[in-house]
C-alpha cells in the first residue's frame, strides 16, 4: 500500500478541521499525518488496543483510533484524530471512511490479491485480465491450485490468519475471504502437479484449522488451473465439491472436484426427473418401504463390492441369513442386489433419494 495515498487524504481532511488527523499502520508506524513531524514514529503500545477494539473507535493516550478494513484478525491500518472528546470519534469515524475508499481504491489498481479475487468472483472482464496481468506483472501462465475453505458459523475471522501461515509467499500464493464463512486459497506451483498434491495440501489446512482454532471446516478442491483464465471455474468446481459432499459425502471433511463422481451428474439434474426415476424403478414399493436395518444391510453389501461371504462377516451375520435378507429385498423392490446391473441401478436410486431429501422434497 502506497503511504501517499492516505498522505493524499490527510491534507484533504485537514482542511476542515484543527485536529490532527493521520494513519498508522500494523505495526503502530504514523505512516500518514498532516503534522509530518509525526511520520515515522512509532507507537505500538496502541497496536494490541486497537485490535481488540474488533473495528470500533477507540481512544488511547490523547487520540482516537479506529482500525481501516481488513482481510484477517490484526488490523493493516487504522486512522487516527487527536483528542478523545466525541468530535474526535466523529471526525475518527469520518476520516475512516475517506481511508477505506482510498485504499479499496489503490488496492483494485495495484493489489494482485484483490485481482485474484476478482477473476474468481467474476468481477472482471476476460479481455481485461490480461491488462491487468501485465500491469501487475502477474503470471498468467503458470499451474495454480484453488480450494474452498468453508467454516461453520458463527465465523471465526481467525481463519484467514491461520490459513496464511500455511503459505507465507503472499506474490505467489493468495488467502482471500469470499464471505462470512468462506475463505478462496489459491496457490501458485512451480510446475505440473497431481490431483494427490492438492488432497494433501487441502488435509494440511483442514488439520491446521483444526488443531489451533478447534473449527471443524469443509475444503472442496477444484482442478488446476493451468492458466489465469481457468481460476474461476476451478473456483466454481470447489463450490461444487463442497455442495455435493454435503449431499452424498457428509462425513468427509476434503471433496475434490474430481471425485465427485455420479453424484456430480445427479446433483444437477431436475428434481421432477429425478422423481420420475425413482417411480419408474420402485414400482412395486417406494424406497421409504424398506427400514433402517435393511438399508443398512445394503450400505453394507456395496460397501464391501457384492461380495456375500465378507458382508456377512462384516455385519457379523451366517452368510445365509444376509442371502435371506437379499431375497426379501428382492421381493420388494424387484432388484437383485447380487446382479451387477440391479446392483447399480438400486445405488443410484439411493443417491437420488439423498439428493431430493437435501433439497426437501421427501416424496
């Protein structure tokens, strides 16, 4: 960030009031002042004062400080007004604002992190990328990774902070916040990599998260982008992954686009055609007619690929009890689970049902 910037909107603001009016910065450095014998020194008694002030005003030694907008926990900025009267956390609050729309300003023109996030929000044109690149001397041809990073709520603004310490190279690899609960992770490798590269940096941040913030959170993955061109659908593709685990892979914590597999083509079909599936295949009785243990038992067998003898053993059962067990399904729903063919259509109408109860339709 370019301190003439703030220095810039100080000497605006001076001309409206007597107060002193400037800007410091993370570490407590007057990086801005309209008295400039001021710039340059340090006040980092104020700095944990302000951060736990979570964005309000707050006045300290003589002046009124409030911290400027920020991606992570610590402030990067914050504007400040001599005095500790209300005019000060008037005129602290105003000034506030002018920084802000300033430094949103001078970041879309300079910053590569808000670029980045503007290619994958598709806030940018395509034919503008490109300019944009050469300007900020971006590499627009290089592999790039993205995940999804999505946190329960109520957020824990942590999240971006610990994450960040995972890629420290902020030229390179970009921690943005998409919302309230997401954070975009896109990371810039050196050359070709596998899809088992990108599981294991997605359980790196996963753990991380977990042990230091206790956040049980959901990475989706979505495919390299091997040029700047493809971010926002390898974006769109951890979306994705994170939409469909919820529906079919609950007890995972890292989807990948690519192991998406049927559930990826059921989740975007129509729920009238998804409906019309399931009563073409039960005619004779509605998948709500089998219960809880029989639903279980054929969890069981395709979990243990239509092998009879070890999903007997694993449901800890005589081989000929589940063979019962597999005629009355069949007698029920027509389907011979042991036949490969019957075996298939009956998961995916399993999945079908998940997927219509997600969108609460229970018929």
């Amino acid at each position: 960030m370019s301190n003439r910037i703030f220095q810039s909107v100080v000497l605006q603001m001076k001309e409206g009031t007597d107060r002193t009016v400037g800007v410091i910065d993370g570490d407590g450095t007057v990086v801005a002042c309209d008295d400039t014998t001021l710039i340059g020194e340090r006040w980092a008694g104020v700095v944990e004062l302000v951060n736990s002030a979570e964005n309000t005003v707050i006045a300290c030694e003589g002046k009124t400080f409030k911290a400027l907008s920020s991606w992570g926990t610590q402030f990067d900025y914050a504007g400040f007004v001599s005095g500790e009267d209300d005019l000060a956390r008037t005129l602290c609050t105003v000034t506030a604002v002018a920084y802000n729309g300033a430094k949103q300003s001078y970041e879309e023109k300079h910053d590569k992190g808000t670029f980045v996030k503007n290619i994958i929000s598709d806030n940018i044109l395509l034919g503008d990328i490109y300019v944009r690149a050469k300007e900020l001397h971006f590499d627009c041809d290089v592999p790039r990774g993205v995940f999804l990073v999505r946190q329960p709520e109520p957020a824990d603004p942590a999240m971006i902070d610990a994450i960040q310490t995972l890629f420290p190279d902020k030229q390179s690899d970009f921690v943005l916040s998409v919302s309230e609960t997401d954070v975009a992770v896109v990371k810039q490798f050196s050359g070709e990599t596998e899809g088992k590269r990108l599981d294991k940096l997605a359980a790196q941040i996963e753990e991380a998260l977990a042990s230091e913030l206790k956040l049980k959170v959901v990475v989706g993955i979505g495919t390299v982008a091997s040029s700047i061109r493809e971010l926002a659908h390898s974006y769109k593709e951890a979306q994705m992954a994170i939409e469909v685990g919820k529906v079919f892979d609950t007890e995972r914590s890292v989807i990948s686009y690519d192991n998406l597999g049927i559930g990826r083509l059921i989740y975007q079909l129509p729920t009238t055609l998804c409906q019309m599936f399931l009563r073409e295949v039960f005619k004779k009785n509605p998948i709500d007619a089998l219960d809880q243990e029989t639903l279980f038992t054929i969890n069981k067998f395709f979990e243990n690929n239509l092998n009879v003898s070890e999903t007997a053993r694993k449901l800890f059962v005589h081989r000929n009890t589940l063979v019962y067990r597999l005629e009355k399904i069949k007698r029920l729903t027509s389907l011979d689970l042991r036949e490969f063919d019957d075996a298939i259509t009956f998961k995916v109408a399993l999945m079908v049902k998940k997927y219509l109860v997600s969108r609460g339709i229970e018929d």
